[in-house]
C-alpha cells in the first residue's frame, strides 16, 4: 500500500467532510474511540481481546467494554469467551461490522474525491 499526498489542510478537510457526513446520515454515528476500536479488529490479524484493546488505547477494560456494549448492539462486533483462556473475552466480527466499515471506506473514497 503507498501513502497518499495529502496536505494538512486538505487532510483536516476530509476528516471535517467525512465525521459531518456520519453525523448527518441515517446511521447511528460512532465516537471515535468506536471507530478505532472497529478499525483494529477489522484491519489488523486477529486475535482481538477486550483487554489487548485497552492496552493498546492505553484506556481501562471498562471503557471498552461499554464500547463494546454499544458496538454489540450495533451488531458490529460479537464477543465470546476465550475457550483455552475463559478470563479472556475474543472480539470477532461480523457482517454488520464489514458492512458498516465498506461504506465508511466508500464515503472517505468518495469525499477524498472533492478535495
């Protein structure tokens, strides 16, 4: 994958465009740290635990366990106990989740267009 030039400004502008955008459609919008919790589980190899999440976002488990409540009934995520470890819980995901972030990637797509 190569990095894409982009200036600062034109960068912000799209982060404007694109958080509006999410704001303002029909679906329910996520905070940010819902979205950097999807994006990890959907882009990076798995396996995914609650308590590798919040070692990586430097946060508590309860944080992302509400997160992960909100995100669950959003049918993004699913959560399961680990069956070789049952103090861990493995994030997974679902089509939901891959359906949400294909029209995020779209909506970035096609707004980075404008710039």
């Amino acid at each position: 994958m190569s990095a894409i030039e982009i200036s600062p400004g034109s960068a912000l502008k799209l982060w404007h465009r694109v958080s509006l955008a999410q704001v303002l459609g029909k679906e329910r919008d996520l905070t940010q740290r819902q979205v950097a919790i999807l994006l990890i589980v959907y882009l990076e190899p798995p396996p995914h635990t609650v308590r590798g999440l919040a070692a990586r976002l430097d946060v508590t488990k309860p944080v992302i366990t509400r997160a992960l409540d909100t995100m669950g009934q959003m049918k993004l995520l699913h959560r399961r106990r680990d069956p070789d470890d049952r103090r861990n819980v493995i994030i997974g995901r679902t089509l939901e989740g891959a359906l949400y972030l294909e029209k995020l990637g779209d909506l970035v797509s096609s707004l980075a267009g404008e710039i």
